[in-house]
C-alpha cells in the first residue's frame, strides 16, 4: 500500500474544474506511466531516478509533483 504520497492527495492532484477523480482514474493513470517508464528504461537511470523507487513509486510522485494529469482518451 503507498502511503506517501497518500491516495487522497494524488486523487486532488488528479482533480480538476468540474471533475473529482476517482481511485480507478487514479489507479489507470499510474499504471500507463509506470508502464511507459518501464518501457524507456527511466526507473535504471540515476538522473530520473536518484532514490531508486519502483516505477508505481515513481509515477505517484510525479503526480504529486504536478509533473502528470489525467486527460480524457
């Protein structure tokens, strides 16, 4: 279970103007990145990843961070 960041803090970044996010909107989009960090190899580079987090790590921070937004399909 993540705990930092919390669930709730990522689902009010994900969040917008006349939109609440949900926990399987939250769920969908830190797969998708954590699937495409995979697929680059970004989780192995010290640059993007100096703590050495697992990809689902990463991918929550970058949502905390404001670095990700969940867009419609």
């Amino acid at each position: 279970m993540i705990n930092v960041p919390a669930v709730d803090n990522l689902l009010d970044k994900l969040s917008r103007e006349g939109h609440t996010a949900s926990r399987y909107e939250l769920c969908v989009v830190v797969s998708k990145r954590a699937r495409q960090l995979i697929e680059r190899g970004a989780v192995n580079s010290a640059n993007e990843n100096p703590g050495k987090l697992k990809e689902i790590a990463l991918a929550c921070e970058e949502i905390d961070d404001g670095k990700i937004i969940s867009v419609k399909d």
